[in-house]
C-alpha cells in the first residue's frame, strides 16, 4: 500500500512539473482567452529606413483593456543570418492562445495567416541573406533603391487573400508542413528589445485598443519601433478612408478631366498651325514659281509693217 501511494506521488509530480513546461512552450506568454483577435487592418508598409532592416508585421496583441494593435516595423535581427517568424492566434478547445514569434535561422509556421509583405501564410519572401548581407526583394517590400542597393525581384503567389488574423475553426485552416516542424525545434531567439519597447508603448497608446479604434488602429505601421508620433508612420484603415478615398478619386478624375481639356486645346492649336504653316508653304512655293520663270519675248505683231486699208491698193 505504502509502495503504491509512493507511486502515485511521484506520477502527480512529474504531471505537476510536466504542466507548466507544455502551457509555456503553447503559450510564451500565458494569454488565453475566449474571444477571438479582429481582422487584419489593412495598411501601407513604409519605405525601409536602410540596410539590413527586417519587416516585422502588425498583429493584435491582448492587454488588460483587451486587444491592442502592435504596428508593422522595420528593426534589426539579433544576428546576421536570423528571420523573423511572427506569432500568431491559434483556436483550440473554446480558447484563443497566443503563439509568440521569434528569430532562427528559417521562417517556422505562423499559423497560416497572410501578414502581407512577403509573409503570405508560409515562409517568408521579403528577402534574404547573403554573405552577412540581407537583400530585399523588391516585389514585395517598400526600399528606396538610393538608400538600400541589395535589391532583386522575385514575384509570389498568395493563396490566403483574407485578413483572418487567427489559426483553427472559423479561421485560417493550416497545418504545418515537416519544414516547418523541423525548424520549429531549431535554436530561438526572443524578441529585440525594440520590439519589446514597441509593443509596450503600442499597449499604453489608446488610439490602439480595439475598444476605442474598433479594429482600425490609430497607428497601423511605422518606419521605426516604438516611433508613433512620426509623418512616415501608416495611419491604416480609418473609419473616414473610404471618404478620403472618393474624395482624393474625384479630384483626380477633376485634374484628369483638365489635362484633357488642355491636352484637346493644344491639340487645336498645333492643328491650326499646322493649317497655318501649309498656306505660308503653298505662298513660298508661288512665289518661288514666279521668280524662276524665265522672261520670254512677246510675240511680233503679224501685220507689222504692213500697209492698212484699200486704198494703198492703187498707189
């Protein structure tokens, strides 16, 4: 009996310290909750600061007022050689659990969900490395070709075109493949401490919180972590876009209208100097034709020196 009980015992803690190690390794930082993250907002990436910036994409993080938005930005890996694999919201028996992201040497599985510039679901496509040095490819990210020269093109098809921003039912249904599982196991690397700064000050933004933004954030992408004041940040997809929108399409359309206009005036005017110029070419050419002509003799007269009239007859 007492060496059963001792059994028992033992089985209860190894279960107890099981516990902990498989919820951390589930959930990095412990959230689980019943409602699920809002859709994806939809935003501009802005231009690469310069070399060597990674783009971290956006996601929906949860605080104690509930869902805030983490911008998109550019920061730097913690080593040449690492990517960035974002965290995302898997849905498992009623609770949504947060899955963190991290560095390592390949793009591990992030839940299937399509973050946008050159995270469509699987790996990544915005760049790679080589040599020590990161190059981007243009097709997918915003660079300014002046400022950073490690630049090629390489078009990707995306299979996930929604803005689903959650993993399981009634969500985006993905597996990962057996890279993805292999590179799961692979050495980690946590997040930079910019990125952690970022999220901080995303947290204490209220324009940030779904509550208030109604899942258009204030502040959807920035050029610098932790930067929310700054002209190049991305506002996103405001309540007041689509307004904005047909507002800056009519004036297009008012500005097309008047290049027309201007474009059928010029058009008129080159016309009739056209017209213009043919006439004052028919009038060089008759007059050239009159100058060149020779100056020929007249004509005798046939009864020059002819007597006139009947009387001359009999003299």
């Amino acid at each position: 009996m007492t060496r059963k009980f001792g059994i028992a015992l033992l089985l209860l803690a190894i279960v107890t310290l099981a516990l902990p190690a498989v919820s951390h390794a589930q959930v990095a930082v412990g959230v689980s909750i019943r409602i699920g993250p809002p859709p994806l907002p939809v935003y501009a990436q802005p231009i690469c600061p310069g070399p060597r910036y990674i783009w971290v994409p956006g996601y929906w993080a949860y605080g104690p007022d509930g869902y805030f938005w983490v911008p998109g930005t550019w920061v730097f890996a913690p080593e040449p050689g690492l990517l960035w694999t974002p965290g995302y919201w898997g849905f498992a028996d009623g609770f949504y659990v947060w899955h963190r992201g991290y560095w390592g040497p390949h793009v591990g599985f992030y839940g299937g969900i399509n973050y946008g510039y050159g995270y469509p679901g699987v790996g990544f496509y915005g760049g790679e490395w080589r040599r020590g040095e990161f190059f981007y490819n243009r097709s997918v990210t915003n660079i300014n070709v002046t400022v950073v020269h490690n630049v090629y093109e390489r078009n990707i098809v995306v299979r996930n075109d929604t803005r689903v921003s959650f993993n399981g039912e009634g969500g985006v249904r993905a597996m990962p493949n057996r890279d993805e599982e292999r590179w799961g196991h692979e050495r980690h690397w946590d997040p930079t401490p910019d990125q952690d700064r970022h999220r901080e000050e995303a947290g204490h933004n209220r324009d940030q919180w779904q509550s208030v933004n109604h899942g258009r954030p204030a502040f959807a992408a920035t050029q610098h972590a932790g930067e929310f004041d700054r002209r190049d940040a991305d506002r996103g997809d405001r309540g007041d876009s689509g307004e904005r929108d047909n507002r800056e399409l009519r004036q297009n359309n008012r500005e097309l209208r008047q290049n027309n206009q201007e474009m059928r005036q010029n058009n008129r005017e080159l016309r009739q100097n056209n017209h213009n110029q043919r006439e004052s070419n028919r009038d060089q050419r008759e007059q050239n034709r009159q100058k060149d002509r020779p100056n020929r003799p007249g004509k005798p007269d046939k009864d020059q020196g002819r007597p006139h009239g009947r009387g001359d007859r009999g003299l």
